[in-house]
C-alpha cells in the first residue's frame, strides 16, 4: 500500500513537471540528422549539467526534422544513437543575457550523421559535434561557429579512419569471392565432360540402329516397285473404257445443248421485245412527270420573285428612310444638350420601333414557314383524291382562322407590354439620381478609412524595419553555413568518385576472368551438345528408315485391293453407258420439238410488240413539246430572279451607311484607304471579338470588330423594321452563314 502511495505521488510531480514545461517560455531547436540515406526512429537522450536524464517536450516536422523544447537558463547535453551509426552528442546552453527577457524562441541545427565500418567494429566520438547558445551578435540562438570550425577536423578524421577500414575490408571480400568462383568453374568444367561422353556412346548406338532399318526398307521398297507395275496395267485398261464412255455421252450432250439453245434464243427474243415495251412505257411516263414537275416549280419560282421584289422595294425604301435620317441626326448632333429630354423620348420610341421590327421579321419568318407549309400541302393535295383534298382544304382554312387570332392577340399584349415599359423607365431614372447620392456619401466614408489605414501602416513600417536588421544578420550566418557544407559536400563527392574508379577497375578484373571461364565451360558444352545432336540425327534416321518400310508394305496391299475394285467398276460402268446413250436420245428429241413451237410463239408476240411501239412515239412526241415549254418558263423566272437580286444588292449597299456623324462608310472608302481604315481599328480594339449597336427609327445596326493577330475585320448587320436582315463584310455583302462564321 505504502509502495502504491508513492507510485501516485511520483506520477503526480512528473505532471506538474510537464504541465510547468508547456506553460513557460521554451526554445525550440529544430534538428535535422543528415547520412546518406534517412536516418530512422534515432534515439535521443537529453541530460542536464548534473548528468541526470530530463524528459523534454518534443516533436517533429514533415520534413523530418526533430522538435526539442528546452526551458532557458540551463545547459543540456543531447546524446543521438541509431544502429549502424556513430553516437554523437551536442550541448544546449539556454543562458540569456540580462536585457533579454524569457519567450518562445527557434533555431534550427544540422548534424551530420557517420556511418559505422563495415566490418562489424564500433567506432565513437566523446567530444560534442556542435555548441548551441545565444549569440548577441544576431540576437538570437544559434551554433558556435568557432567550434564547428575545430570540431569539423576531427569529424573529418574519424570519417578518413572509417573509409580506411571499408576498404581493407571490400578487398578480403573480393579475394574471398575469387576462390568462391574459381571452385565452381572447376566443379562445372567435369560435369560438362562427363555429359560429352555420354553423347558420344549414344551416338555410335544410334549409328548402328539406324543401319539395319535402311536395309530392311530397301527390301520393301523392291517388293513395292512389282505391285506398282501390275497396278499400272489394270489402269491403263480402266482408262481406254472411261475415253470411250465419255465421247458417246458427250455427242449425246453436244445434240441436247444445241436443242435447248435453238429453245431459250426464241425465248430471249420474245423477252427482250417486252422488255423495250416496258422501258418505253416507263420512260414516257417518267418524261410526264418531270413536264409537270417543271411547271409547278415554274409556279413556285413565280411566287418566290414576286416576294422578292416585294423586299427589294421594301429595302429601297428603307435606305431612303436611312438617309434622311442621317441628315436629320447631324442637325440634331448640335443641340444634343438642350434636347436630352426629348431625345430619351426618341430612344424609347426606337426602341418600341425596333420592337415592332422584331415582331416583323417574326412574322415574316412565319409567313415564310407558311408558304413552305402550304407548297407542301399542295403538294399533298395532288396526291389525294378530290375527297381527301376538300377535307384537307377545310381544316387549312380553319388553322388560318386560328393563326390570325393569336397575331392579334400577340398585338395587344405587346402594346401593353411598351406602355410598360415606359413606367419602368421612370422609375429607373429616379432610382438613378438615389444611386448618386448614395455613392457621394459612400466615398466620403472611403476617404476616412483610407486616412485611417496610412496610419496603422506607418506604425507597422517601423516594427518592420527592426525585424529587417534581425533577418540580415540570420541571412548572413546561414550564408557562411552554406559555403561551409559546400565545401564537405565537394570533399565527399572527390572521397565518392575515387572509391567508384576503384571498384570499377576491380569488376573490370572480374569481368575479365569470369569471361575466360565462361567460354571454357561454352565450349566443353557447346561440344557435349554437338554430339547429342548427332546421336539424335542418327536414331531419328533409324525410326525414319522403320516406318519407311512399313509404309511401303501398306501400299503394296492398298495397290492390289484397289486394282480388284477398277475391275468391277469397269464391267459395271458398261452397263450404264448403254442405258444413258438410249435415253440421252429421247431427250434430244424431245428438247428439239419444244424448240420449235417457242419460236413460232415469239414470233407472233414480236408483231404484237411493235405495233404497240408505234403508238407509244406519237405520245412521246407530244410530251417533248410540253416539256420545251416548261424549260423556257423557268430560264424566263431565273433571269427575272438575277435581276431582282442585282437590284436588291444596290438597296443593301445604302442600308449599310449609318446616320451617326462620327461613323465610317467602308464600303465607300478605296482599296488603300480601306486597309488603313481597317488598321486604325486593329490598334483601336485590340486583339479580340468587339460589338456595338446603333438603333436608328427604322433599323438596328450590328457592328461587329474582329480583331486576329493585328489583322482588324468589320462586320456589319442591319436589322430593318419591315423585317429584311442584311449582312456585310469590310463593306461587301455576304450571307447569314458567312457572317455567322466571322463572329463567332
């Protein structure tokens, strides 16, 4: 009980201890252990000056650097212990000066870790590889630099020992490899000889096997010869009967085949005239149909030039309309100040025109849907049967009915929604002057915050220049650490090379003598092979030379079987000969008698034929007149077409021009004026894609920069009120697709 008393009052000092420790101010030295490779789980023991261990807060980083915590006013001596390597210890002194008040301070300290010999031994050090305390120079905690000097030798020392020892050791390694390797070659070099004398017994057995196979063979290949001769003679028999056969049934076939030839030449000529018959008819009604289709497309082209000469007018006379208004805005450009509130007036009208031209081409689109609508219903109509064609004209009629009352429903909900409109643009302007006052007021208060902030920056100016004189003298002391482990690391990698030029040279040597008892043993087992493989050769031609002969055996019997069976053959195949000529000449007769009644046949269904033909010419002749004229309708249209587009080209060149003073006409500038126009837009916008809109009372124009490796392109789209959309490229026009394609 009373041991157990003591236990709880022990634990309870030691966490009072901690607690003290977490609590009060610490330096923490930040320790990195340095090798060749990294330095795993070290053990560190810290003592105090009396020699007694003390348990310290500790820690690490993900770069595996070790934390140590240690109270101020005290020296510490730390003791580093990992397997394989030397121990080191360091000393911490934590004595701060009088005008140094205790807080958390930092430091950071590299160790270099050695490595213990390869042989097994065990290598120390007693002297501390480094001395930390507070250096007044910098201000802070930091190494002895004097000591590192002095203790750097020693270190250096210690390592040229240990090299010293690895290699003494490498070479009893490398002598003991040598006899390892010279034993084996030895051991190798009589097994491969013991396998060569094997092969050539083998050999020499195989020999004398594959001997008396060969003479057993030949006298088979005797016996077979003889069978051969007889087989040959009842072949020559069992042909002169086949020749025979085959010329009588081939005169009995040569007399059908001209029968069945004089039958199916009738039946082609009865064919082929019912076939031009079929192709006539079929290409007279084709040539019908395309004089009908010539005339409906006729029809259609009709309507589609009067719609564009619908446009065309329209277009004119929206240019006309654009150039007064250009007239009018120059005059009104002068007294722009004076007039604001009437020209927010005539904005919002524009707008609503605009609108209104929206509604248009919506119209216009869905008249053209219409059109395209009802060509197909006509279409279908003349499909239909007069019925069907009533039933689908009433039910068009009635979604006519119902269209136009959407339009006008349309209409007055747009109506309703410009007078809208125009409230909230009211509305907007006095939300506006509201939004000014607010941001005067908010700048105001910026002002004051702004004179607040260049104060709290001046103050904290100051504490950052002190900072700065404290990070020179830290940068100063790490630059003569770099230069001082430059310096190992330069040594190291000298000790480095010359160790690898060692060994390179060793395995060269080693190389050497391996290759030399390689091709020993290569050619000790290069020749056991040999004779295996002759041995093989030799038993391989004695299995050959046995199944040679008992071939020759099998076909000696097969030989004379095959001779009994052509006899019976022979005799039977005369009996069928006689069958077949008899009946080959029925069958000629009969084919020959077919024959000649298919031709007379023919011969009547020729003349129907070309009677019918006769009638068919006259048909085709009027239907070519018919389709001449429809050919001339159509070239009449196009022409009608190339004209009305030529004409509507001029009115989209006036609707191109803006009525805005200060905007430019390309489409009237020449080739050299055009380039420098169009480079003055490059440097104006910069790389990039750049729009902007003018609304005018009876369009909308789209301009559009386009600006790619300092090249500029302009791009133009004029939206009319009457629902006709133009586009333009550096003044040209262009299609829907084309401008499209440049602005996207």
């Amino acid at each position: 009980m009373k041991n157990y008393l003591i236990s709880i009052l022990l634990l309870f000092i030691f966490i009072q201890n901690v607690d003290a420790q977490n609590s009060q101010a610490t330096l923490e030295l930040a320790t990195f252990l340095k090798a060749k490779k990294k330095v795993k789980s070290p053990i560190i023991t810290v003592l105090d000056k009396d020699g007694q261990k003390v348990d310290l807060r500790t820690g690490t980083t993900e770069a595996g650097r070790v934390l140590l915590y240690f109270p101020f006013n005290s020296t510490y001596t730390v003791i580093v212990e990992r397997e394989g390597y030397v121990t080191i210890n360091f000393i911490v002194n934590t004595e701060l000066p009088n005008s140094q008040s205790p807080e958390n301070m930092s430091s950071d300290l590299d160790l270099k870790m050695i490595e213990q010999p390869l042989d097994g031994s065990k290598e120390t050090i007693e002297k501390p590889v480094a001395k930390v305390n507070y250096i007044d120079k910098i201000g802070m905690f930091d190494y002895d630099w004097d000591y590192d000097d002095e203790i750097t030798e020693d270190l250096r020392e210690l390592e040229k020992m240990i090299r010293e020892k690895n290699k003494s050791y490498e070479k009893e390694q490398k002598l003991k490899e040598d006899e390892l390797a010279t034993a084996e070659f030895e051991k190798a070099k009589k097994e491969e000889e013991a396998k060569k004398a094997a092969a050539e017994a083998e050999k020499e057995k195989a020999r004398l096997a594959a001997e008396e196979e060969k003479r057993k063979a030949e006298a088979a290949r005797i016996a077979l010869e003889e069978e051969k001769a007889r087989i040959k003679e009842e072949k020559k028999l069992a042909e002169q009967a086949r020749k025979a056969k085959e010329e009588e049934l081939a005169r009995l076939a040569l007399e059908e085949e001209n029968a069945k030839k004089a039958a199916e030449e009738a039946l082609r000529l009865a064919e082929e005239e019912k076939k031009k018959r079929e192709e006539e008819e079929a290409r007279l009604i084709e040539e019908k149909r395309l004089a009908e289709e010539a005339q409906r497309k006729a029809e259609e082209e009709r309507l589609r030039l009067e719609e564009e000469k619908r446009l065309a007018e329209e277009a004119a006379k929206a240019a006309e309309e654009a150039e007064a208004e250009r007239l009018r805005k120059e005059e009104e450009a002068r007294i722009a100040e004076e007039k604001r509130l009437a020209e927010e007036a005539r904005i919002a009208e524009e707008k609503r025109l605009a609108e209104e031209a929206r509604i248009a081409e919506e119209k216009r689109l869905a008249e053209e849907k219409r059109l395209a609508e009802e060509a197909e219903r006509i279409k279908r109509e003349e499909e239909m049967n007069a019925e069907q064609a009533r039933i689908a004209r009433e039910k068009r009629l009635a979604e006519e009915a119902e269209r136009l009352k959407k339009e006008e429903e349309a209409r007055l909900a747009e109506e309703k929604r410009l007078a809208e409109e125009a409230r909230l643009a009211e509305e907007k302007r006095l939300a506006e002057e509201a939004r000014l006052a607010e941001e005067k007021r908010l700048a105001e208060e910026a002002r004051l915050a702004e004179e607040k902030r260049l104060a709290e920056e001046e103050a904290k100016a100051k504490e950052l220049a002190r900072q700065e004189e404290i990070k020179k003298a830290r940068l100063e002391r790490e630059r003569l650490q770099a230069e001082k482990e430059a310096a190992e690391e330069e040594e190291l990698r000298r000790i480095e090379a010359e160790r690898q030029k060692r060994l390179a040279e060793e395995k060269r040597e080693k190389f050497v003598q391996d290759s030399l008892r390689r091709v020993e043993i290569a050619r000790i087992k290069a020749e056991a092979e040999e004779a295996e493989r002759v041995a093989e050769q030799e038993r391989k031609k004695a299995e050959e030379a046995a199944r040679m002969a008992a071939e020759q055996k099998r076909l000696e019997e097969e030989a004379r079987l095959k001779a009994d069976e052509e006899r019976k053959k022979r005799e039977e195949e005369e009996l069928k000969i006689a069958k077949e000529k008899e009946e080959a000449r029925l069958r000629a007769e009969a084919e020959k008698k077919r024959a000649e009644e298919q031709k007379r046949l023919a011969e009547v269904e020729a003349a129907r034929e070309k009677a019918r033909s006769d009638s068919i010419n006259q048909a085709k002749i009027a239907e070519a007149e018919k389709r001449k004229e429809a050919e001339l309708e159509v070239a009449r249209r196009k022409e009608a077409v190339e004209k009305a587009k030529a004409e509507q080209e001029k009115s989209a060149q006036k609707l191109v021009a803006s009525t805005e003073p200060n905007d430019v006409d390309i489409s009237k500038l020449q080739s050299k004026e055009k380039a420098t126009y169009l480079s003055k837009l490059a440097m104006k916008y910069g790389e990039g894609k750049h729009s902007r809109k003018i609304e005018e009372r009876n369009r909308v124009i789209t301009i559009v920069v386009v600006v790619d490796q300092g090249k500029a392109t302009e791009y133009k789209w004029v939206k009319t009120s009457f629902g006709g959309n133009y586009y333009f490229k550096n003044g040209f026009s262009i299609s829907k697709t084309q401008y499209g394609l440049g602005t996207s």
